[in-house]
C-alpha cells in the first residue's frame, strides 16, 4: 500500500471514531428541538390575564430564536455525521451544464457513454450517480421513487415554480392532470418568466411517459449490468413525448467499478446536480450534494468561444461551495478544472488570467487551485488530476476534519451557552413569582394529607413490624439455600466438578511432582473457598426482589395522598422522581426530597450484606492463616504421596468443605430474619422523618401550593390552574436545561481529539 494509500485509509479510521460522539450530540439537539417546542406550547397556554403574566415578558425570551439555535446545530452535526459516516473519500464534479462534468466522470472512473452519458447540446444526463472504486465489482444499484415520493420529491416542485396549485398527491391524479388548461393560464406569466415555458413542457412529457415508468415506481433496488445502464439514466434521444422515460423512477444511481489507478483506495466519485438546467430547486440540490456527500469538490469549466470567461453562473457554483465547506479552507476544499479539450489556447489563457485576478487576487491558487486538463485524455486526466487530487486529499483531510468538527463543536456549544443563559434567567424571574392562593385552604390542605400519610405509614410500619418475630420465615430465601446446599454437595462429592477419580489422579500428579501434598492442597481448599463465596451469592436476586417489594409497599403506603406524583410503574424510579420533584420546586421540599434519598440508599444486596459474614465462615478452608493460627493444612498433612494417600486427602479435603458449606447454610438461613429487622428500621426511619422532622410541617404546605393541580386537578380555573401552567413551563424548561448540562464539547475527555494534524498555514478560510 502506498503512501497515499496508507494516509488516507488512516483518516477513515479516525472517523470512525468521532461516530459515537457525534451521534450522541445529534441525539440530544434532536432532543432540545423537541423541548423547547414544548417550552413554546407552555408559554403559549399561559393566560395573559391572569396571576403573574409579565414573568414571561420581563425576559424577553425569544422562544422562536432558541428553536433556531437548535435547528441550526443540528443541521451543523448531521453534515458532520455525515462526514465520519462515510466510508469512501467522496471527490464531488460540479459545475454548469456543458462543461465537460460526464466526460470528467467517465476520465476518472474508466466508464463509457452507456454508463455516463454525455453530448452536446442539450443536457444528455437524467439521472446524477455515484460512482465507487471497486476491484472485484462492477455493477449499477438504482433506488426507485414510490409513486408517493414521486409525488412529493419530483411533481411538488416544479408545480410549486409554477403556481400550480396543488400539486397532484398521487399518480392517478398525475395522469389526470389538465397541463393544457394550465398552460392557457400561464401564457402572461411566461412572457416575464420564460423558464416557466421548459418547466411545463418538462412536465408534459412526464405525463406523456408516464406508462413506460409508472410499473418502476416501487421503492426497490434493481440491480442493473453496466452495458445496460444508459436507458435508465439517459434522456431520450429523440424528440417523443411518448419515449420511454423510466429514468424518470429512478431515485439515485450507484455504480461501482474498476477506477484507472494503482493505488488501494476507498474513493467515490460524486455527479453532483448541474447547474443551470431547467429543474426546479436545482441549487438546494446542489447545495445538500455538498454538505452531506463529498470531501472535495473539482468544478468544471470549459473555455470555448462562448464561454472563456468566468461567469456570474460559474460564481454561483462557487458560492455553494462556500457556504458548504464549513470551516475547511478553500484551497483545500476545491479546485478549479479548465477543461482543455477542444478549446482555443488563447480562450484557455483568458479564463486562467481571468481565475487569476478576480478569484485569486492576483496569485496562483491563492483561494482556488486550478488544474488544466483534456476532460476526454483519459491518460492526463489519470495522471494529472486524479492522482494530484488523491495526493492534495492524503495531506489536507486531516486538516480539513479537525477544522470542520472542531468549528461544528464550538458553534454547538456557542449555541448551548445562548440557550442556558435565557433558561436560566426564566427559571430565575420564575422563582421570584408568587401566585396568590387562599392561605387557609393550602395549610388545611397540607395538615390533612399529613395526617392521612402519617395514619398509612404507620399501618404500613406495623405490616413490617409483625415479620420481626421468631415464626417469619422466608420461604423463597430458604428453599433457594437449600437448593444451593444440595447443588454445591453434589458438586464436592464430585471431585469439585471435576469428576473424584480426576481429582484424585491430580493429587497423585502434584504430589509427585511437588514432593508432598501441601501445594496441591493449598491450590485445592483457595479453589473451594472461593468457589462456595460465588455459589451462594445466587441468592442476589431475591435479596433484590425483597427491596423492590419494600419500595413497592412504601409507594402504596404513600398512595393516598401523593399517587399523581407517583406516576412511574417501578417503585424506585417513582420514588425517586417524588424526591427530584420536592427539590426541585418553585418553593423546595428538601427535607421530604432527603427523605425519599435517604429510603432509597438500602443496601441489601450479597456482598454487602451477606459476603463479610461468610468469609469469616469460610476461614476454615484458609491453608494457612496470616495470624499465625494453625490452618486447614494442619488437619490435612501429612499424606502419603500414593492413591491410598489421594484417597485419604478427598476425605479430609471433602469434610472441610463439607463443613464450611454447612457453616454458611446456617449462616444464610438466619439472613431473613435480620433483613426484615433492617428494612423495618429503614421504613421506621423515614416514617419519623418525613412525618416528624423540623421542616415537615412547612415543606408539606410548600409541597401542597408546588403541586396542588396535580393532586386536585378537578380544579379549572383561577390560581390553581394558573400554577399549573406554570409549573408546566418550569418543568419543560428544566428538561431543555438537563438536556444540555452535559453536552460534550472538543477537549474533553469524553470525545477523540480530532486535531491531530495542524492547520496548513495560509490557508484561505
């Protein structure tokens, strides 16, 4: 593999890198887009006469302008994702129509006529391609319109350039469609606008057609041999309306081929949308070619007698560019091909001399590079514009990658900042608002539902008090001991899973080898030990279940009074957002929010409950203590080093883990009974603190004014509602900013560098 080769494979695989990271960030703008839409729906619903409304005002928040933030960075990540998304190094031809683009494409790629059609005259090409490098294939793969999308994608816009409204919304309307009538009513307008005249006879002739393609319009992938490929990509040769026109449902064209080079490289060659043809919205075409699918662009100009100068259209080309290559240098991004073939010297210096002033103030590729060539000498093209370009390419990607997703990275962030600081500033002129409620009616509200809460926990107390006696016993949690007893049993007596006469021959072996028997016995009672602490730990799962079914049980014991603020179906997740909610209200909660915390933080599960307790157990299996203390070995040793003596050390090896196996049954099955009297002192706990606490008096009449029209949403009108709606604004301007909170941005640690190669210097950006 060349050096080439090896450069540019290297900057795919970077890419590949960023694709979490940029995915991840598209993700949550997508997201912001969605909230903030919420934002204005609540900003919308507040009554401008009722309690409070200028809150909105004061700040002068521009909702629309923060969802334009949001559009913006994600349409600034998607060409980036589409960037690191691709696996190919894209070379875009674009360029007016007539200029050499298909001779170019057919140069490059190796292909003919019958692939890429080209002509003079009028424009030959129906359908734009994509052309991939491929050793070992060469095919054509067409995606088709629907008859819906052709509806949408091809009929829409020229009836929309046209003033036809509206647009047929399906093929059947389509062939019905009265273009004579049309064309009666469109006879002033074209005298100012002739480009109206081609587009509806564009339109006449798809109707004409319309049999010769109509079948084709299915949505699938036809697979198409090269030789074949002219008649669906090609215009018609002769001048019939009723010529067959299946170009017409072809959608895109991908065609993979041998290209003309050496090196191994993963390269596609994009025909980008002419411009200049009578086709509608042919510049956001050209425009989406170019942010979403190339990494360089050769724009093609021929200077024949007519055309030897740069053009204002030719400008336009240019100023596509610009807006697309984001932050990467021009110099980098294109460059400019005088196609030579056929033209006079003299018309080929004027447009060089002209490219030199006007474009490049007066210095050779200052801003555009430009590259002379016979579009139709394949040989030159070979060597003088594919491999300088695949050359350029190897030493600028790098360079352009780190500028376009580093600038892509900082304009996200910008916008992030933008966004925090007028939510912030809402969030702030919201907590200053007081909605004037009935004092009376909130303290009544809130001494009632704390006495109805206090007489629910305290049954729900007595229910787990009445499991801390000698008779509770836990049957699930014994049966699952018992089972695992018997398991690891069985397993002992089998040679610890390797079968007794395979253990034993392993004991032979070792003490052979070893000259005694206590290394194989070490080795031995360190593999039980260990063995016994992982085949217990199975019980996890029930030690969680016993949690869960705690959390379940507080949930409902806090149902009568706050079960619209309960609304998740697992009990932790409800608890827990119970206790965001409390600290997160206009008028804050902390001491219930703590808590709901503090009830949550139980820990139950096997390691920490269980695992210091057996491990103490497990001691008698430990060869040979830290302490000095006499240990398994001492009961084991000596043993003959023959099969009677292997025998001897299963039994004394099998008593011990026995024994230990039993020891930590026993231990095991005492667990339910001291679970039960730990939960008890949780749920008795909290019950004291939620209820009883300094601040439970006063954080349950905030608790009842934060939340009132959820806990009595019968109420319609007045302060009730009032709050609600403001509570809903809060809320959705609280998801916009924990949306943001953590949003990634170039530097740290969460996402690659892409900055490893430094910027050329004097680039023109």
């Amino acid at each position: 593999m060349s050096d080439v080769s090896t450069r540019i494979a290297a900057v795919l695989a970077a890419r590949q890198t960023w694709q979490p990271t940029v995915d991840g960030e598209l993700r949550r703008w997508t997201a912001v887009q969605r909230l903030l839409a919420a934002v204005a729906d609540a900003v919308a619903d507040i009554d401008p006469g009722g309690p409070g409304p200028t809150v909105v005002a004061d700040v002068a928040v521009d909702i629309p302008a923060l969802q334009k933030l949001a559009t913006e960075s994600v349409a600034t990540l998607a060409a980036v994702r589409a960037r690191v998304n691709r696996r190919s190094i894209n070379v875009g031809v674009s360029g007016r129509a007539r200029n050499g683009k298909s001779t170019l494409l057919q140069s490059l790629s190796g292909l003919g006529d019958e692939q890429i059609p080209s002509g003079t005259g009028q424009p030959v090409t129906a359908v734009r391609s994509r052309i991939y490098h491929s050793g070992s294939q060469r095919e054509a793969h067409l995606s088709t319109h629907t008859e819906s999308s052709f509806c949408e994608e091809v009929l829409a816009p020229y009836h929309a350039a046209l003033g036809l409204d509206p647009a047929p919304r399906s093929i059947d309307e389509f062939a019905r469609f009265d273009y004579s009538a049309a064309g009666a009513a469109l006879a002033d307008r074209m005298e100012d606008y002739p480009v109206l005249g081609p587009m509806l006879a564009r339109l006449r002739e798809m109707q004409a057609g319309l049999p010769s393609y109509r079948p084709l319009l299915t949505g699938e992938l036809i697979r198409v041999e090269l030789a074949e490929l002219r008649s669906w990509v090609a215009y018609p040769q002769r001048n019939d309306p009723a010529a067959d026109r299946r170009y017409l449902a072809v959608k895109d064209a991908s065609i993979t081929c041998e290209f003309p080079i050496s090196e191994v490289i993963a390269l596609g060659l994009i025909d980008l949308p002419g411009l200049g043809e009578l086709v509608p919205n042919a510049e956001a075409h050209h425009l989406a070619g170019l942010q979403n699918d190339v990494d360089f662009v050769l724009v093609v100009k021929r200077p024949v007698d007519t055309n030897a100068l740069w053009a204002k259209e030719d400008g336009l080309a240019l100023g596509l560019i610009g807006r697309a290559r984001g932050a990467a240098a021009m110099n980098d991004f294109a460059a400019i091909l005088v196609n030579t073939g056929g033209c006079a010297e003299a018309n080929v210096r004027a447009l060089t001399d002209d490219i030199r002033q006007r474009l490049n103030h007066g210095t050779d590729d200052a801003v555009y590079r430009v590259v002379l060539a016979d579009a139709a000498d394949r040989a030159a093209v070979r060597t003088g514009v594919l491999d300088v370009v695949l050359r350029h390419l190897a030493e600028a990607l790098p360079r352009m990658d780190a500028a376009v997703i580093d600038h892509a990275f900082a304009a996200c962030d910008g916008n992030r900042q933008r966004i925090l600081a007028v939510v912030a500033d809402l969030l702030t002129a919201m907590r200053s608002m007081v909605t004037p409620t009935p004092m009376e009616l909130r303290i009544a509200r809130a001494n009632g539902m704390r006495a109805e809460l206090a007489a629910s926990l305290q049954e729900w107390m007595q229910q787990l008090e009445s499991r801390i006696d000698d008779s509770y016993e836990d049957g699930e949690f014994l049966d699952r001991i018992s089972a695992v007893q018997h398991e690891v049993r069985e397993w002992i007596l089998d040679g610890f899973g390797k079968g007794t006469d395979e253990w034993k021959k392993d004991a032979v072996a070792a003490m052979q080898v070893d000259k005694g028997a206590a290394a194989f016995a070490t080795r031995a009672l360190n593999g039980i030990r260990v063995q016994l602490a992982s085949r217990f730990g199975v019980i996890d799962d029930i030690l969680e279940a016993r949690r869960q079914q705690f959390w379940a049980s507080l949930v409902t014991a806090l149902g009568p009074g706050l079960a619209p603020l309960l609304d998740d179906a697992v009990p932790a997740v409800a608890l827990s957002r119970l206790a965001d909610r409390l600290a997160d209200a206009s008028a804050p909660c902390p001491g219930l929010s703590r808590s709901l915390r503090d009830v949550l933080d139980i820990r139950l599960d096997y390691r920490t409950r269980v695992l210091p307790r057996l491990v103490r157990a497990l001691r008698l299996l430990q060869p040979e203590p830290g302490s000095g203390m006499p240990g398994a070995l001492t009961s084991i040793l000596p043993i003959p080093r023959t099969a009677d003596g292997a025998d001897e050390l299963f039994l004394r090896v099998t008593h011990l883990a026995r024994e230990a196996a039993h020891d930590v049954a026993g231990i095991l099955s005492g667990e339910p009974s001291l679970m039960v009297t730990a939960l008890f002192a949780y749920g008795e706990q909290f019950e004291d603190s939620f209820i009883r606490s300094d601040t439970s008096e006063a954080e349950f009449r905030r608790l009842v004014e934060n939340f009132r029209d959820q806990l009595w949403p019968s109420e319609t009108a007045g302060p009730a509602l009032a709050t609600a709606r403001y509570q809903r604004l809060r809320g959705a301007l609280g998801a916009v900013r924990e949306a943001l909170d953590g949003t990634t941005v170039p530097g740290s640690a969460a996402a690659p560098s892409p900055t490893s190669v430094p910027a050329q210097e004097g680039n023109q950006r």
